[in-house]
C-alpha cells in the first residue's frame, strides 16, 4: 500500500496538471488539437436520486475497509484527543487521463484507481475527522480546463450534477448537528466552490459549514469571494472561512495561467481582470501571510526510491505574493515533477500536510467553542 502514495506524488497528478499548465504556454489551437475529445460533449442521463446509496460510488466513506482517507505518513504524530467531532467532504482532482469523451466513465477502471490514491495523499491531513466522505463522480476531462468552448462547460455541469447528489447522501448520512469541512484539490476545488455558491450561500445549511478549503484553484476576492457565502480567513483561531492558495517556488513566472485567469468571468459575471487572487498562508493560517521554513511542521516528501513518503519539518517557507501567489522561495528538490514556471500545485496540499492537519483542528475548536 505505501508504493501507492508514490502515484499521488508523481503519476497521477502529474500526468494530469503538467498538461493542464504546461500546454497554456502553447497557442489555444494546438492545445485544442492536442486534447480536445473526438467527439463533442454527448448528453447523459442524470444519476438517480439514490445513485450514492451504493458503497461502490464512494472513495471513501465511514465504515469503509482499508479506507484510503485514513492513511498517515511515517512522522505523523498522533491526532490530538481534543479535536471535537466534525465530517469532511472531500472532492477529489481530476484522474481521468484520456481525450475519448468529455466526461470520465463511472466503468472507468484506471481513472478510480487513480482517484483512490488521490484521496489517500490528499484528504489525509483530514484523516482526525470523525467522518469523511469522498466522492466518484463522472469528472470533466483535462480540455475542459482548456477551452471555453460549449462542450466544456457541459461537462463541468455534468461532474458537478454528480457531486450535489453525493453531497445529497453525505448529508443524509451524517447527524444533523455534526459541523462540516468542506475541501477538495483542482478541479475538486473548482467544484466545492461550486457547491458552496449554487447550494450553500445563504441557506441555513451555511451555519453548519465549519470550514471550506478549496485548494489551488483561484478564488478572486473582488469577483468571486462574496458569491461563496463564506469569509477569507484572516486569522489562523478564526472558523467558518476559507483557507486556499496556489503555491509557486520564486523566481515565480505563472505566465498564460493568470492571463487565462484575468479573462474569465467571475461568479458576479464581470472579467476578473487582475484583481487579486485568495491566499491564505498555510504556515500561519492567515490571510497574506508570511512565514519562514522553521514555521513549517512537516512537508510530505517521496524517499530516494519513491516507495513511501515522510513528514521533513522545516523544509519550505511560505508569503503571499502580490498577485495571490504562495511563493515558497527557492525551487525544493521534492523530485523532478514541478510544472513549468516553477508551478508547484502537484505539491499544493503535500508542501504543508502537517500545518494542513493542525490548521483544522485548531479550526474546528474554534467552531465548536461559539456554537455551544
């Protein structure tokens, strides 16, 4: 099982996210030959209703053999005994690989494979929850973070149906009382904000949101923050906020990503121009913060012959930058699958596990506290 995390770290995300962001330094029409689908999107049925009652639709789920979520490095320290009661939802990135169809196929054997491991490197800072629920669903394929074309807003809907019918049964399966974190990578990212702006904002069910972390997918604070019902964190005790950042070692050169970015249509519907980008420090939990690497508990780093993983503390530091950015200062040697632009998102929630595991906990004490 621990050669498994290997593929978290260097296979699947990187096959992935080295397509997504390398090929933007290329001109949009080659991209598009290179991974638009061959055919345009094709309708598909909605899931039935209680399509999420099946215990194969989850990644995981509470009572779940070998559940993947509950993995924890060597160096990981005991979850503290304080930590209230909470349920995670987590949505994975993408792990759909190929350019046949817009949208991954639940019979997708190798895609749920890859999004099991995902779920193992990445939900498990979240691994002190009493609950965590994650998610298949039928995933949009990499040309749809490519294109603005119909065919790719299509099936982004379609991952998205997916996802609020599962959030549907998670809710059913949990206590009405138990406080909710909300969290995902990528386009799991892209598709909590989602959840939080078209089901959450402004329904009672936002004051059972204890935290949300949508991390590395830029959330613009002029243009789409007010739309998400929740706060920036400000401050590392605060709850009831949102913590994500995108993170890049220095000299820093994001070039077509945030070029993509000033041109896209916010959740208000206005270009989102070069308005700033969300970051919130994961080394100081709070909103453009600076920290140095003795502030960082433990980056999640690959062995020599890549077969494990361990917790180093003091590895990285972390500031946001100007622009939004979580510079991380010179480039780390975490192996030779950082994207072009010394663009570390591969690395996004690995950089920080350790802080990531405290920054909940810390969270969710706060919560628990003002709602007693």
């Amino acid at each position: 099982m621990a050669r498994k995390f290997l593929y978290v770290i260097v296979v699947c995300t990187v096959l992935v996210l080295a397509v997504l962001f390398a090929l933007r330094l290329f001109p949009e029409t080659l991209t598009r030959l290179a991974f638009t689908p061959k055919e345009h999107f094709i309708a598909q049925q909605q899931l039935a209703g209680n399509a999420y009652a099946d215990p194969r639709m989850w990644l995981a789920r509470p009572g779940m053999p070998d559940d993947p979520a509950r993995w924890q490095p060597e160096g990981a320290k005991s979850a503290p005994s304080d930590v209230p009661p909470f349920a995670v939802f987590f949505v994975h990135p993408t792990s759909y690989l190929g350019r046949d169809h817009w949208n991954a196929s639940l019979d997708d054997e190798d895609a749920r494979a890859r999004a099991r491991i995902f779920v193992r490197g990445l939900a498990s800072p979240f691994g002190q929850a009493s609950e965590i629920w994650a998610p298949r669903y039928r995933q949009a394929a990499v040309a749809a973070f490519l294109t603005s074309s119909p065919d790719a807003q299509k099936a982004l809907d379609l991952a998205y149906s997916d996802v609020s019918k599962a959030f549907d049964a998670f809710l059913a399966g949990i206590a009405p009382d138990t406080p909710i974190v909300l969290a995902g990578h990528s386009q799991g990212a892209l598709l909590v904000d989602e959840l939080l702006r078209r089901r959450i904002a402004g329904t009672p069910l936002q004051k059972r949101v204890a935290m949300a972390y949508p991390i590395g997918w830029p959330i613009s604070i002029q243009h789409d923050l007010a739309a998400l019902g929740l706060p920036a964190c400000a401050r590392a005790d605060q709850a009831g906020c949102i913590v994500t950042w995108s993170s890049f070692a220095e000299p820093a050169d994001p070039g077509m990503l945030l070029e993509r970015y000033r041109h896209s249509a916010g959740f208000d519907g206005a270009p989102r121009g070069n308005n700033g980008v969300l970051c919130v420090n994961p080394l100081t939990g709070t909103l453009d913060g600076s920290a140095p690497a003795s502030a960082n508990l433990g980056t999640l780093v690959p062995n020599t012959d890549l077969t494990n993983g361990k917790l180093v503390p003091g590895a990285v530091s972390a500031r946001c930058g100007p622009r939004g950015l979580l510079l991380i200062g010179n480039p780390p040697d975490l192996g030779p699958y950082v994207l072009p632009g010394n663009n570390y998102h591969v690395y996004d929630i690995p950089l920080f596990w350790a802080n990531l595991r405290q920054d909940v906990a810390r969270r969710m004490r706060t919560w628990t506290a003002q709602h007693r």
